[in-house]
C-alpha cells in the first residue's frame, strides 16, 4: 500500500510540475540558453592538464612511498641514468632509438654515423637571454663535473678507435660489458635486437642502439631551456634521418607522453562534429512521419541542443573552478548523449499516446506524469554511480575527475530536459493543436480544400484529420511512422512467437558462453600507449622498444636502508641468494671478489670490512663510480659504519614485460617482508604498476554496489518489487558481456574501459527500465499481450536511442588515438549489448517468467454496474471532436 501511495503521489508531483512548465514555456525556454551562454563565455579560462603521471598513476601506492624513501638516501634525479625506465623516467631528457634498415648498427659505417649523431645532438644550441645553452651546459653531471653519456657511446669510440689504428677490436660482452677502463657496465636497454656469439666472441650483431641525454632542471629558466632543447632535439633527429636514410630514428622525451597525450583532442575536433551532424540527422529523421503536422522533426533537433546545452553549461562551471581538461574528457559527452536521448525520445513517445483533444497543458502533464518518474530514477542512479566513482576513495585522478564532470553533467542533463525540451515540447504542441504544418508553422486546409491544390502541395500538406477516423485505437494517428508500424505490425509479434523463442534463449547461451570466455582472459591495460594518439612519436618508440629491447627489465634499485652485518658470512650468502637469477651491477659482489681476488677472507670484524672497503676498493679506478651506492656514517667511536647501500638487478624479460613486472614486484615485496635484511625495490614505471589493477576496478566496483544497494532500497517507489529485481539481472548480464566482448576485442583493463563499464550500468537501466515497469504495470491480459504493449511503448523511443547512439559513436572508429579505439569499442559494445537484450532477452524471458499475469474475474453483473456514459459534443476553433467523459 504504501508502495502504491509513494508512487502515485510522485506521479502526481510531477503532473503538476508538468503543468508549471507549460504555463510558463518562454521562461523555461529561455532561461537554459542564457545560463549555457554566460557559463560558455568562461572558456577563455582553459587550461590543459600536463602532469600525466597525476592522472594515470595510482596517487595512493606502496610504491611512492618507497619512491620518497629513496629519493631521501639516493636522490632520484641524480642517479635517473642507473635506474633505466621505458616512458617514465623523471626530469628531463631527450631519447633516441636508432635501428640499421641493413646490417648491423655495429658494422663500421654505422658506427660513425651514429657518433656523428651523437656529435650533433651535444652540439644543438638554444638561444636564451643572449647566451647560447648546449648540451653540456644542461647536461646531468657526475662527480668529475662531466657530462653523464650512455656507456655504449664508450664502446663506440673503443670499436671506432681499434679499428682506426688496425687493432682488433675487443669482443663485447651482453648485456654487462667491461669497458676499456675496467668498470662494468650494464647495456642492456642501451644495445637492442642482440645476436650473441658463442665462447670469447661476444655480440655478434645488433639491430638497435638506444642513446639517452639526461638534463637537468634546477631553476625555472633551466626548465625553460631544457624544454626547448628537447623541441630542437626532435628537429634535428628528423633532419638527421633525412640526411642518412640508411638509419631510422624513433626519438622521445620527457614531454612526448603528455604531448601525445592531449593530442587526441585535436585530431578527434572533426570527427566528433561530424559525429554531432550524423547524429542530429539521424534524430531529425527518427522523428518525422508521412504526417506534416504530427512529425516532429524539430524535436530530434532540440533533442540534440539540449544535451548541447547541458554539456556547454557543465563546462562553464568546470572551468569557472579552475578545472584543467585531459583527454578522457572526450567520453563526457557521449555518457550525456546516450542519457538524454532515451530521455526525449521516451517524452516524444509519451506524447503520442496522449489524447489529442486534450489541451496542450494537459498532454505535457500527462507526459510528465508519464516519463519523468523512471527518468528521474535513472538520473539519480547516474548520479550514485558517478558519485560513488568521483569520490576520495578513488585512487585514480583521472577516473575521479571523469566521474565527478560527468555526475554535474547529467545533472545539468536532466534539469534542461525537464525545462528547455519540455517547453519545445509545448510549442510543438500548439502547433499540431492547431493543425499547422511542423516544418514552415502553415495552417493545413482541410481536406476537401486541400484536394483544390497541385499535387506537390498536397504531398507536403498531407495530415490526419481526426473528424476522418473511423476507428478507434491507440497510435492510430502515428501508424504512418516507419518505426512506430514496424514495432507494432511486425517485430512484437516475431519476437513472441513460440517458435522464434527457442532460438532467441539459445543465442542467449552462445551469448554468455563467449563473455564467459572473454571474461577468463581479462588483463590489466597499465601501458601508458594505451592513451596516446597513435600517429605520434610515443607510438613509434613503443613499438620500437617493444621489439628491440623486450629482452630485460628496466632496471631495478635493491636498497638496504638500513645498517646490517655486511660482514657477517650468513648475511653474504643471503644477500647473493636475493640477488640470485638476475643480472647485477652491484658494489657488495664487486668487493667480495675483490677480496677473494686478494685472497682475503670475506669475513672481516667491523673495522676491518669497512676500511678496505672505503681506503682500498672504493679508491680503485674501475670501481670509484661505485661510490654513489654507499652511505657511510661516522659511530661514536670514530669508526665508519655503512648505514644504506643500494645495488641495480635487471630480469630476464618476455613479451609480456609489464605483466612479469608485476609479478616480480609482488614476489620481491612479499621476500622483503620475511627476509632479515630490510630492503625495497624501485623503479620509477613501478608508480604506474603498483596497485594499478585494484585501482582501476576499485571505482567499478564501487559504483556497482552502489547501483545494486540503491535498486534495492528504492523498490518501495517501484510499481512492483519485481522490477528491481529485473533492472538488476539484466544489469549483471549486460556487464558480464561487456567485460567478456570488450576482452574479446582487445580492449584492455584501463582508466578509459573502467569509466564505460561504469556507464555500461546506468545505460543498461535507462534501457530496460521503462520496458519491465509498463510490463509489470499490466493487469486483466496474458504475458503475451503485456509483452507487445510494452514494446509498441517503449520499444520504439528504445530503438531510435540505440540507431542515434550507435550513428554518433561510429565517427570515432576514424580517429587515429588507443583512447578513442577503447572508448569506441567500450561504448558500441555498451549500445549493442544493452539493445539486444531490451529488445530480444527480456522481451522473450518476460513471456514466461515472474512477474505473473493472472486473469482478474470477470466482474457480475457488469450491465448493471455499469456507468452511464454521456457523449459531449465539443466545437473548438479547428475542429469538432466526440470527447467521451464518465459521469
């Protein structure tokens, strides 16, 4: 009873609210158009977001807390050369890949070709405040006050140098070299696409070199500078490829990422207008008919420029707050799209069912009373979810930042549907009330005057007079649209046919099986190309270092940060047994086999490990860089103490780098925790990868509990408790499918795939929504028969969503960006899942399953209780119509 009384009264509200919005529709017309004006004049305030490690990186993670903690004992931008990182090294820098289109790089010709470069690029000049700034005036400097340079370049100059003098050149060894001064050195992300030679040959070819210049930016203006250097280093690596076509050249530096980043937002302008116009086009046919006064074409218009509207006001207030825009924004409108389509559509459906010799208030009432109700259900949902998903507990910046835009969007969605299009919606009205052509606002003439006119005139004034009609029945007048006959004369009776059924439920199977499989191979999307345009720079050198330097990790710090029985030969072996499987560039095995090359014992006192440590091996020539690895302090009794040490380890790397980084990263944390000697691990690409799984889904599954706990709680407000519960299977199995598809597709676990399935929620809703409450509502009928009535309602208003919706996303498939391909095929997935399900599955499983039907008994004595009817004959100024009125 209750449920009954809540429903009804909200009903009731909203017939009224419908009545105040077409008392007053030039104020409500007005006003919207005003406010997205001013709001838009704010657009002088954009800003971009350039710190792509804030949007895309977890901001809560174990890994920048240890980031802080090494950054205390062995500053980050000093020794960014030793921790090697694919595309997120700090600071400055310019890199260059560098492959031989034949032979190999280390032939001779090749070789001084790429010292050339390397000459060129030390050379590039950049003008500022008078003074001419190189690369050694920029450049990261070691503890000589040189110039910290890539070791191959050494190697280079050995081989370029052997061969000068008619030396034999010495073998080089892969991935850890000794250099010419007897220091070790690691090549591996420096020497690519490697054919090693067997015994003392070393390599015996490569296919790729890999040169990093490493800058430092201690002061705004050296920021200045080292920014613009990194534009002419660019210019003058393509100037350089141009000269020498035997080498190609993939560059990349600190701003590639984000520059290619926001790039999508310029090469998506065009397709997204075009997108808008198909759109539009689109909506304008889906609401004309034969009918030149009951076609509404300027509605589908309307439609479109109130979600225009919405979007233009919600990106005033964005950026009145001081917003600054990324590239995920581009997904805001589509969500506002698919929103307010539904929306207008179900408003123009519910207008055609209305009486037409009802004054105008009262079909926009009843329309209000009809439409507003689930809509505004479906807005708050919207709301929950991108609340839920704008909240602090979102570890991602820009999935909080999308969610939070796009709750105020579809907030400011729903108030300009209700005002703006429910005011267009009352001049429409009056227009048709007073039999006027929809188009040119031409009084149509009556029929027998109508046929006194040439015939191109009667085809445009062609109308549906009401003193013509001989039958009586809902959607007479509309039969003649396309969708409206083909929904009632065709489909609802196909699709519950007792034959076609079986078929339906059986594609339903296939349906599941292949999301079930799709869902088995679900995988997180942390690479950072994932949001990049794809023309761009950051994609060539992906793609380059994918193929060529996939063999090993980046390079891993090992920190002891604290002081431990270096010592002690129980401690040794621990420590050789951590490090044990990798490729190490490490102080401690470098002075063990000093010592054992000395023919001491490694089991030293205190005082004695310490002090050949820093009086005998750290003076050595070939191990002095090692120097930078270790913290010594002063005890109290005057001896040194080693209080933290780090040492560098590279793994043994597959094709699925990332995913065995994480691995590796999990399992070294995991021994850290157990192990005796306190150690932590970093890279800088481990910010990106850390938590980054749980972080993404963390929102999505948040919002989707939230959806579920507000399904469940608001099923007092539901004609019946069943309708919840549909609206929640349908949810499930549309977001079953959407993860199994969209793997399926090669679409990845990410930040943008995230925030569509958190649409994915509250599109299934707006789809499913109106058509189980009309079926639930029915009474006195068969499954059957609720079946079609709920189809020829709500189906058609369905299907001009989805046709509009899919029309508008189609443009983004042209786009050269991975951030559009995911949300092209994260939302067409969205459309197409949810459309087969609201218009096949559950059309289908409602003629068999709850909630019942059952045949209310045929009332006795019918004839006489039955009230007496009066007909009223009524003369207004167009027409005389036969009201039927109950007494």
């Amino acid at each position: 009873m209750l449920r009954q009384v809540l429903h009804e009264g909200l009903r009731t509200s909203f017939h009224k609210l419908g009545h105040f919005v077409a008392n007053h529709p030039v104020f409500f017309a007005s006003a919207p158009v005003l406010i997205s004006i001013l709001l838009g004049a704010s657009f002088s305030r954009y800003r971009i977001e350039e710190n792509v490690e804030y949007l895309l990186a977890p901001k809560h993670s174990l890994a920048k807390i240890e980031g802080n903690l090494v950054d205390s004992l062995f500053p980050v931008n000093r020794s960014k050369h030793t921790l090697y990182s694919d595309l997120q090294t700090p600071g400055r820098y310019g890199r260059v890949i560098v492959t031989s289109r034949r032979g190999s790089v280390l032939d001779p010709h090749h070789v001084n070709s790429v010292l050339k470069l390397h000459n060129t690029i030390t050379q590039i000049q950049v003008p500022m405040l008078g003074f001419n700034y190189t690369f050694a005036h920029l450049c990261l400097l070691d503890d000589s006050k040189s110039c910290i340079v890539d070791d191959i370049l050494r190697v280079l100059e050995e081989m370029r140098s052997a061969r000068a003098s008619n030396r034999s050149v010495p073998p080089l060894r892969y991935p850890i070299t000794k250099l010419k001064d007897g220091r070790e050195a690691y090549i591996g992300h420096q020497l690519g696409g490697v054919l090693a030679g067997g015994g003392r040959d070393g390599v015996r070819s490569a296919r790729a070199l890999q040169l990093t210049y490493y800058l430092q930016a201690a002061s705004p203006l050296n920021e200045v500078v080292a920014a613009t250097w990194e534009l002419l280093f660019c210019k003058e690596l393509e100037n350089f490829g141009k000269a020498h076509p035997e080498l190609s050249l993939y560059p990349f530096t600190s701003s590639s990422l984000q520059r290619d980043f926001q790039r999508t937002s310029r090469v998506s302008e065009r397709p997204l207008l075009f997108s808008l116009a198909v759109c539009l086009s689109l909506a304008m046919l889906c609401c004309s008919m034969r009918d030149c006064v009951r076609t509404k074409p300027w509605l589908g218009l309307l439609a479109l420029v109130t979600v225009s509207l919405a979007t233009l006001t919600s990106a005033g207030i964005f950026n009145l707050t001081g917003g600054k825009y990324n590239s995920t924004y581009l997904g805001i409108p589509f969500v506002m799209l698919g929103h307010g389509l539904f929306g207008t559509f179900e408003m123009l459906s519910s207008w055609r069912r209305t009486r037409e010799d009802q004054h105008v208030k009262e079909r926009v009432a009843a329309v209000f009373s009809d439409c507003m109700l689930p809509f505004t259900a479906s807005t708050a949902l919207h709301v929950v979810t991108f609340g839920i998903g704008a909240s602090p507990f979102t570890n991602i910046e820009a999935v909080r930042l999308f969610c939070r835009n796009a709750c105020i969007s579809v907030l400011f969605n729903y108030l300009y549907i209700l005002t703006f299009y429910g005011s267009n919606l009352v001049f429409a009205g009056y227009l048709e009330n007073n039999y006027r052509h929809s188009l040119f606002c031409r009084r149509v003439p009556k029929p027998e005057l109508l046929q006194q006119k040439p015939a191109w005139y009667r085809f445009l004034m062609y109308t549906h007079y009401n003193e013509e009609a001989t039958e009586a029945g809902p959607l007479r007048a509309y039969e003649s649209h396309l969708l409206v006959a083909f929904m009632k004369r065709y489909y609802c009776d196909w699709i519950t046919n007792t034959y076609v059924k079986p078929f339906v439920v059986l594609f339903y199977l296939v349906y599941v099986s292949f999301a079930l499989m799709g869902y088995l191979q679900v995988s997180e999307g942390s690479d950072l190309s994932n949001v990049v345009a794809t023309e761009t720079s950051t994609i060539a050198y992906t793609r380059a270092q994918q193929r060529y330097f996939s063999s090993y990790s980046p390079v891993i710090g090992f920190y002891i940060y604290e002081s431990i029985e270096y010592w002690n030969m129980s401690v040794q072996e621990d420590l050789l047994e951590y490090t044990k499987g990798f490729e190490r560039i490490s102080w401690f095995e470098s002075y063990l086999n000093y010592l054992h090359g000395l023919n001491i014992t490694t089991s030293l006192s205190r005082s004695n490990f310490t002090e050949r440590l820093r009086s005998g091996f750290l003076r050595q020539p070939r191990y002095v860089h090692f120097s930078d690895d270790i913290i010594f302090a002063k005890r109290a009794d005057g001896e040194f103490d080693v209080v933290a040490s780090r040492m560098f380890l590279v793994a043994k790397t597959t094709e699925n780098k990332r995913e065995e980084m994480s691995i590796l990263l999990d399992t070294l944390r995991k021994l850290s925790l157990t192990s005796r000697v306190k150690f932590i691990i970093f890279n800088p690409s481990f910010v990106y990868m850390d938590r980054y799984a749980s972080s993404v889904g963390a929102p999505l599954k948040n919002s989707c509990i939230a959806a579920l706990f507000l399904l469940f709680f608001s099923t007092f407000l539901a004609a019946d408790p069943l309708v919840n519960a549909w609206l929640t299977v349908t949810v499930a199995s549309v977001e079953f499918g959407l993860v199994g598809f969209m793997t399926l597709w090669r679409v990845e676990l990410d930040c943008v795939s995230v925030l569509c399935l958190i649409y994915g929620v509250n599109y299934a809703v707006d789809s499913s929504a109106p058509l189980v409450s009309a079926f639930a509502l029915g009474r006195e009928s068969t499954r059957t028969r609720w079946v079609k009535l709920a189809l020829e309602r709500h189906g058609v208003p369905a299907l001009q969503s989805y046709l509009c919706y899919g029309a508008a996303l189609l443009p983004l498939a042209a786009v050269p960006s991975n951030l559009t391909r995911t949300l092209f095929r994260c939302l067409f997935l969205t459309a197409i899942i949810t459309a087969f399900h609201c218009l096949a599955i559950l059309p289908v499983l409602l003629t068999f399953l709850p909630p019942s039907k059952k045949k209310r008994r045929e009332r006795k004595n019918a004839a006489e209780n039955r009230e007496e009817i009066e007909c009223v004959e009524m003369v207004d100024s167009t027409r005389v119509v036969d009201q039927i009125t109950t007494v």
